[in-house]
C-alpha cells in the first residue's frame, strides 16, 4: 500500500477555488453517479427522512435528487461559485446567511429548506453547528483530501455521524507513481486504519 510521492502533495484551497474560476471542474458530473443508485438502498437502509451529509459537496446533482426523495442535505465548500451553481443549475431559490460560530463562513439554504450548503473549510465544521448525520455521500471528498490531512479529515466524519449511519465512499485504484492527484489513491488498508 505505498502511495509514494503522493504523500507529500498539497493542493490549498486557493487552488480549488481557481479550478471552479477556470472551469476546470472535470470532476463535475451532469449524471447521477452511478455507484449512488446501486447502493441508495444501503444508505437508506429502509428509512425515510434522514439527514445525510456531502463532505467537499461541489455541485453535486446527487444532492438535488436525495432532497427530491425527502431527505435533508447539508453540504459543505469551500468555492462560493460552486455553492451558487448548484442552486442556479437546479433553478432552486435560496437565502445566504453567516454562520455565527464560523468567521467568514456562509450557510446557502434553499427556500424549501431541505437543502443547506455551508461555504467554509470542512475543518471549521463540528456536530456543534451541523448536527449529526444518518448518511453520508463521500464521492471525490476523501480522495481529494491532501494526504496529510487523512486522518483529521476521518475523524471528523467520524464525530458527524449518529451510530446508526451508513457511509458510502467512492474512491479509485491506480498506480500513484503515475499520477499526482487529485483524487489521490487511498488504499483499502488505509481506509480501515482510518475509519475502523
Ligand atoms: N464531491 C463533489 C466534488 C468533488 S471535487 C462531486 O462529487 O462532484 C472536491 C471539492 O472539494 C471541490 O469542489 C473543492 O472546491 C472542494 N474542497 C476542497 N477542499 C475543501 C475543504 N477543505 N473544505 C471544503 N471544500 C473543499
């Protein structure tokens, strides 16, 4: 399990907010993933109404069609022009407002109010201000973690979920001497050293 050079890269959040700048979004799908609608009957595990959290949400379309269902979704991003897309891709009115507890942070609410997406870093995030989840949607959130930051990253999540959640992460098998990511390659033995 060596991801090699990997270990050391660093892509700061200056760096993200200049790739939605440019357009240069390729992670960005139009479709619904597909590894989401295989595995939605796992996530929801015959509830209805949960609360499920996109970590390094984007403008993710998932979010749009699991608020559709009844759930709540609460995303978190660090790029304003993301946060803005979405609803303006999805024609969805919202309301902007600070977030006491986070300087500088923003919480992007849909009308309707099942949709809220928090504008800041997601380590300026605690159960403290968005509560515990019952599912979580992490698909091009871990793997584009910076290395170095795996583990703060995973126990986060950790703290953010309810004891009785379902976790779906995606992540992607290569061989990391031959590409820099993101997405970064996390092996499967470092999942399980990370979450338990
Ligand atoms: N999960 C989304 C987006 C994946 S790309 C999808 O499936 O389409 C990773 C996203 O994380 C980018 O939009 C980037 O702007 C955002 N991001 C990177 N670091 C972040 C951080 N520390 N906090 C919140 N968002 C972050």
């Amino acid at each position: 399990s060596d991801i090699g050079s990997q270990k050391e890269r660093v892509v700061t959040e200056e760096e993200w907010l200049q790739k939605w700048e440019m357009g240069n979004i390729g992670f960005h799908k139009e479709q619904r993933h597909p590894l989401l609608q295989k595995y939605l009957d796992v996530l929801l595990n015959g509830r209805s109404g949960l609360r499920i959290f996109f970590p390094l949400c984007g403008k993710a379309v998932e979010m749009k069609w699991l608020a559709d269902m009844g759930h709540t979704v609460v995303g978190v991003e660090v790029s304003e022009q993301a946060v803005k897309g979405f609803f303006s891709d999805h024609s969805l009115p919202y309301c902007e407002e600070p977030v006491p507890e986070i300087s500088g942070a923003k919480m992007f609410q849909s009308t309707s109010g099942n949709i809220s997406l928090y504008c800041c870093s997601i380590y300026d995030l605690s159960s403290s201000v968005v509560g515990k989840f019952d599912g979580v949607w992490d698909r091009g959130a871990l793997v584009a973690v910076n290395p170095c930051d795996r583990q703060r990253y995973a126990s986060l999540m950790i703290n953010l979920v309810e004891k009785n959640s379902s976790y779906l992460l995606v992540t992607v098998s290569y061989d990391p001497n031959k590409h820099k990511g993101p997405p970064f390659y996390v092996p499967e033995s470092e999942i399980k050293s990370l979450f338990g």
